[in-house]
C-alpha cells in the first residue's frame, strides 16, 4: 500500500476507537433528539396575550377612525391659482426636469444635472401637492362622534395594551 492510504487508515481506526469511547445516549432521548422541548420562557403568559390582543385591537380602531375621516374630506384642486399658475397647472416645471435628464445622460456625474433634476422633482411635487383643497363637508353630531370615536377607543386600546406589557415584564424579572 501507499504511504496516503496508510495514513487514512490509521485516521479511521482512530476516529472508530473515539467513537466506541463515547458515551451513548438512552434510547428514549436519541428518538426526541430532533425535537426541541419547549421552554417555559417561550409560552406567553395570559398578560402578554391580553397586551398582544389590545395593541392589534387599538391599531385596528386608529385604522378604521382614518379611514371614516378620509371618507367624508373631499378634495379639490385650486391653490397654484394664488402663485400665478391658475388652470395651466405646472407644464414650465417640465422644462428644467428635462434639461437635467438629458444632462444626466450625457454625463451621468453631472452635478448640475442631477440639481436640476431633483429641484424640478421637488418643484412638480409641491405644485401638485399645494394645488389640493380639502374641504370636510356639513355632517351631523352624530356622524361626527361616530367618525372620531374609533380614535379614542384606538388609542385607549393602545395605552392599555402598552401598560399591560410594561407591567408584565416589570414582574417577569
């Protein structure tokens, strides 16, 4: 035999021996070995669950006193009529937007092209967002408290599902 089969070999024989010297583990624990047990830790408490359930609750109602909010704001367009844009809207904006991107592609590291493009990016944001009225329409008291209702509820939710939780792990530990 060659010298490099005698040296794995003698690898095998001594991997075989440290294997026989090895303790065995039972019967019964080699069969759960691929399940891990559960720590009593990783069980949430009664508390946790309660604060778990509120916050959800509380961010379910904030979500729903948006969205009636939302639902009875109308919006309308009128603002950029003060600056001087009145029904033309924002068409010279497009102007320096172009110029940069055709600064761009001639040069990809051009400063002032990429300026200009972000300041005309910023420019056609702002007139369409200012060119937005909302307005809230006439409604009863009762539409009104209905509206925001959810919000306080939501919120009441929230403190208290973050005051059950603060005061679960004062105790935990």
């Amino acid at each position: 035999m060659t010298r490099p089969e005698d040296e794995i070999k003698e690898k095998l024989a001594e991997l075989e021996a440290s294997l026989e010297e090895a303790p065995q583990l039972p019967a019964s624990s080699q069969k759960s070995a691929s399940v891990a047990p559960v720590a009593k830790e990783q069980i949430p408490s009664g508390d946790e669950m309660a604060s778990d359930l509120h916050i959800c609750v509380g961010f379910g109602l904030l979500l729903l006193g948006c969205f009636l909010v939302m639902n009875h704001v109308h919006v309308g367009t009128g603002f950029m009529a003060w600056l001087g844009f009145h029904q033309a809207g924002f068409g010279l904006a497009i102007i320096p937007l172009l110029l940069g991107i055709g600064l761009i592609l001639f040069d990809a590291k051009s400063r002032s092209g990429w300026i200009l493009t972000v300041a005309a990016v910023a420019l056609i944001l702002f007139a369409v967002l200012s060119q937005l009225v909302m307005t809230f329409p006439t409604t009863s008291l009762l539409g009104l408290v209905i509206m925001f209702l959810p919000f306080a509820a939501g919120g009441a939710f929230l403190a208290r599902g973050f005051k059950i939780r603060r005061g679960s792990g004062n105790q935990g530990g």
